[in-house]
C-alpha cells in the first residue's frame, strides 16, 4: 500500500519563502504524475502544480512565477518551492501520486501566511 507524508508546512510572512516535500513509502511500481492541491478556508480542493513523468510541470495561474515543483524519480519525491508567499496563499497543501490510474493523497500540510 502506498503512504504519502508531507513536511515542510507552517507559518511564514508575506513575501517569504516555504519549501514542501512529499515522499512516498510502500511498492511504486510507476509515478504517472505527481503534484499538489490546496485547500483554501471554505473552499474546495484545487489544483496547484502538477509534474508529469517526462518533468513537465503545470502550474495554477495564481502561482505561476511564483512556486516551482520538482521531483526525484529516484526517491520518488516532489517538492514544491514556493516564494513570494501571499496572504492568499494560505491553506492546508495536498500531495498527490498517480500510480497506475490511481491516485493517492497526503495528510495535508497547513501553511499560514500571515504577518
């Protein structure tokens, strides 16, 4: 079985910098695709940034610029270097893994952008 574990969260002022690392535990036979969600107060779940097998990534429009993601296929982690942080930006961050047309997901990671 496949257990995702997010660190890296937390509280940061604006225009500051937080990095977030998912890695991945149990048999990983192929990562199709990887990425993240967040989940802003009161709204639902969105996509962030996604980066596929190749290492193409996607960003959302309110982050390009802004965060960057990458991944190891060796160790089978993604990270997500967001600088600039804003206000908005707060929410609880969800990685996710696609592994053979399934997808799975982190606990989630509160980051806080406050001052």
């Amino acid at each position: 079985q496949v257990q995702l574990v997010e660190s890296g969260g937390g509280l940061v002022q604006p225009g500051g910098s937080l990095r977030l690392s998912c890695a991945a535990s149990g048999s990983i036979p192929n990562i199709q695709n990887m990425g993240w969600y967040r989940q802003l107060p009161g709204k639902e779940r969105g996509l962030v940034a996604r980066i596929l097998s190749s290492g193409s990534p996607y960003y959302a429009d309110s982050v390009k610029g802004r965060f960057t993601i990458s991944r190891n296929n060796a160790k089978n982690t993604v990270d997500l270097q967001m600088n600039s942080l804003k206000a908005e930006d707060t929410a609880v961050y969800y990685c996710y893994y696609v592994i053979e047309m399934r997808t799975y997901w982190g606990q989630g990671t509160q980051v806080t952008v406050s001052s």
